[in-house]
C-alpha cells in the first residue's frame, strides 16, 4: 500500500442521484496524485509527494528528491518532480 500527496485546486462534492450519491474529488491534481500513488510500487517507497506540497513544507523538513531524474506520469507532458522523507 503506498500513499501519495499533491497540493492543489480541486472540486469535491456529492455527485449522484437521490437513490445513489457519492462523495468524489476531481481535477488535475487529484489526478496527478492517483498517478503518484501509483509510482510507490515503480519506485518502492511511500509516501511521495510533488513539487507544489515540497515548498509548501517548512525549511526543516527532511524530504528528498528520490530519483535522479523527474519521473513522468500519465496524462503529463513533462516530467514531475517527485519526493519522499529521508529516513534518518
């Protein structure tokens, strides 16, 4: 099981019908992070979380870039950036 954070605009709601509703969020960065949590198997550590939740971290925070080079994901053009925490 891994687990992924991104940080950005989104839409939640309830989407449905009277007889079924459900609770749902959508928009790129909720799809960027599904593709993020993804990459916890490819790369074999969990949490990761991009660029956008990185600076928002305070200057303390011992996180690292976890490969060489950006990873790409799906629905992307460009590579993402990804981090974990340094395990110390």
């Amino acid at each position: 099981m891994g687990s992924a954070f991104n940080t950005g605009m989104a839409i939640a709601g309830r989407i449905g019908s009277p007889q079924w509703m459900a609770y749902t969020a959508v928009g790129d960065t909720v799809k960027i992070t599904a593709r993020i949590e993804s990459l916890t198997k490819v790369v074999g550590r969990s949490p990761l979380f991009t660029d956008t939740t990185k600076q928002l971290l305070p200057e303390n925070f011992n996180a690292k870039d976890i490969v060489l080079t950006p990873q790409m994901v799906k629905g992307k053009p460009e590579p993402i950036p990804i981090y974990t925490l340094e395990i110390t």
